[in-house]
C-alpha cells in the first residue's frame, strides 16, 4: 500500500486553496473578460455553485466507500477493465494538464521576468523542481503549502488594498450586458472543468477521513472561487473592458502599478516570488497525482520509481506546441465542455453505478428474508 502519510486540515485546505488560485496568475482573466465584458467577474461566481455541486457529487460517492480512493471506486464499481479505462481517462486528463501548466508557467517567467531565456531551460527547471517535490511526498507539499499560503494571501491582500486608488467605478458599466441564464450556461461549459476537483478524493486517505475530506475541499474551493471573482472585479474597475481583454497577464499588469511614495515603485518583481510558489506547488501535485495513480492501477507499494517517467513524458508534451497561443488552444480545451466528461461525467456515472449496487443489495437482502 503507498505511504501518502497524513495531513491535517490547515494543510489540506492550503493545498487545495493554493491549486485553486492558479489560474488567477495566467491568461484566464483576460479571456474571461473579453467573452464576458463587465460581467466576467459574476460568471465566475455563478460558476462557484456548479463547482460546488460537482464537489458535493463526488463527496456523495466517496462517503460510499471511506476506505478507499477515487481509484479503487472505480475498479471496484466497473470491475477490473472498464476500472482501469476509467482509471487512465484520469491519469491522460491530468497528464495533459501537467503538460500545459508547465508550459504556460514557463512562458509567464519568460514573459514577466526572463526575456531571453529559451523555453527549454526555464520549463527543465520547473520539471526538476516538480520532481523534487513529488519524490518527497505529500506531507511535505501540503506542509510546505501551509506555510506558503501566509505569503501568498499577504501579497495579494497587498495586491488588493494598494489598487484602490487606480479604482475607476464607470469601468463597469454597463452594468448589464449578458442574461444570468446565458453566463451560467456559458461558464459552466467553458469554466467548471478543472483537475482541482479531481485531487481531493484520489488523496482522501492523507485527510485522515471523509470528514476532513469533505471540509477542506468544501473551504478551498469556495475560498478560491471568491478570491479570483474578487481580482477579476478589480482588473476590470482598473483597465476597463478593452485594456485587461488585449493584456496577456493582466494580474501582473495590475501589480505593476503598485507604488509606494517615489522610492518603493515596480514591486512587481516581490509578487513574482508569490506566483512561483503558487505555480511550484500545484505542478509538483499534480506530478504526484499521476505518479499514485498509476501506482495504484499496477499496485505498485511506491510510486516513486514512476516518477521520472512522468515527469519525462509531461516534459516532452510541453514543448510539443509551436508557441503560447497553440499552448492556450488545448488549454481552453481542457477547460471546455471536453474536460466536463471527467469531471462531471464519469464521478456521476460511479455515484449512480454506486447507488444501484446499494438497492440491489437491499432488494437481495429482503428477499433472502
């Protein structure tokens, strides 16, 4: 059996908190708005109640079955073939978003911070800190992200705070440009899909239980929802529509006109740190979460020796796309109705496989009587 060893709930929800917030650092934010206009930041908090109920569906099938994780669900629901195609639908899903994370991170340091240094070089260090990561567990992740998590919500509650006065309240109107049921319809398609959902029930044995479980995740993605919502409303009362929808990085953008008297200007490259141990650690979980489950498919007793092998494969598919934008096409993919299936599809398809196992045992247990 893997050691995944035990975490606590300020660990687990820090973790799961920190992979949330990610993509608040990357293009997302510009593509949001310049689908959505003024109401992008509401798409976002629309969107909270699908991931919210998506969570609520897989916290349904994992109570089911307490002693095991999303993994051995799926064997044991499916059987042992149609388990495993499950089981590798997951194992592709994360694989590709491994893939793509690197790649975007990549291009985000070279675009902010290091202009002249190729792709390769920049995503060979992230690999190998990905792999440093991974090999030593998640224990040490999840602790490392507890202590990271009091730098990164100062620098963003910096962030926040010291924007205000560059705040343009008419940068929002017109106020309404979208009906609620065509932005909900339209996020859940296109912004609900996402790994994160998927990592709290294939770890559910280092929560220490369902309880634990179900609260930190519950937490994290709601706490996450909110703060990207939050940042989204204030790039667009800063730039306006136009300005954050041509932006590659408006975050970044809006962290460039921090400024503090005439001595303390471009604090930028401060908040850099921030997004580099937001990106560190979801790559490094994601690195682990492909290794375990694929040790988890072969009953592997560590997942360590897979390691090198993952993080080769992810290394290569990175750098497969010609550039950013042929990056970002299979990235808006992946975030598009394509990664509802394993999101959406395949955790309801096990809840209701789960759930008629149950009444036919039922049904067999009063006709015994």
């Amino acid at each position: 059996m893997i050691q995944e060893g035990k975490i606590g709930f300020a660990e687990g929800f820090s973790l799961l908190l920190i992979t949330n917030i990610s993509i608040l650092f990357l293009t997302l934010p510009a593509k949001l708005i310049g689908e959505h206009k003024t109401m992008a930041y509401l798409v976002y908090f629309l969107v909270l109640v699908m991931v919210l109920l998506i969570f609520w569906l897989m916290a349904a099938l994992m109570k089911r079955h307490q002693n095991i994780t999303l993994i051995e669900v799926s064997e044991k629901l499916l059987g042992p073939y149609l388990g495993m195609v499950i089981n590798l639908v997951f194992v592709l899903y994360f694989i590709v978003w491994e893939s793509l994370l690197l790649r975007m991170y990549s291009e985000t340091f070279i675009t902010t911070a290091l202009p002249r240094t190729p792709v390769s070089a920049v995503l060979t260090t992230l690999v190998l800190a990905a792999f440093i990561s991974a090999f030593y567990g998640l224990e040490v992740l999840a602790r490392v992200a507890r202590v990271s998590l009091t730098f990164i919500v100062l620098g963003l509650t910096i962030v926040f705070l010291s924007i205000m006065k560059e705040v343009d309240v008419t940068n929002l109107y017109p106020l309404w440009t979208s009906e609620p049921i065509t932005l909900f319809s339209n996020g859940v398609l296109h912004y609900t899909a996402a790994a994160d959902l998927l990592v709290p029930a294939i770890i559910i044995h280092a929560f220490g239980g369902w309880r634990h479980f179900c609260r930190a995740g519950l937490l994290a993605f709601l706490t996450s929802r909110i703060i990207v919502g939050i940042a989204l409303l204030l790039i667009l009362l800063t730039f306006g529509v136009q300005p954050s929808s041509e932006m590659l990085l408006p975050f970044y953008e809006l962290s460039k006109l921090i400024s503090f008297g005439r001595f303390f200007q471009r604090l930028e490259a401060v908040f850099l740190l921030t997004w580099s141990m937001v990106g560190y650690i979801k790559i490094g979980l994601y690195l682990y979460i492909i290794a375990v489950i694929l040790a988890r498919m072969f009953r592997l007793e560590d997942y360590r020796p897979l390691l090198w092998v993952v993080a080769l494969l992810c290394y290569v598919l990175s750098i497969l796309p010609a550039d950013l934008p042929t990056a970002l096409v299979y990235y808006e993919a992946m975030r598009g109705t394509l990664g509802l299936v394993p999101t959406l599809a395949v955790p309801l398809l096990l809840l209701l496989v789960s759930m008629f196992k149950k009444n036919e045992e039922l049904g067999n247990d009063d006709s015994k009587t």
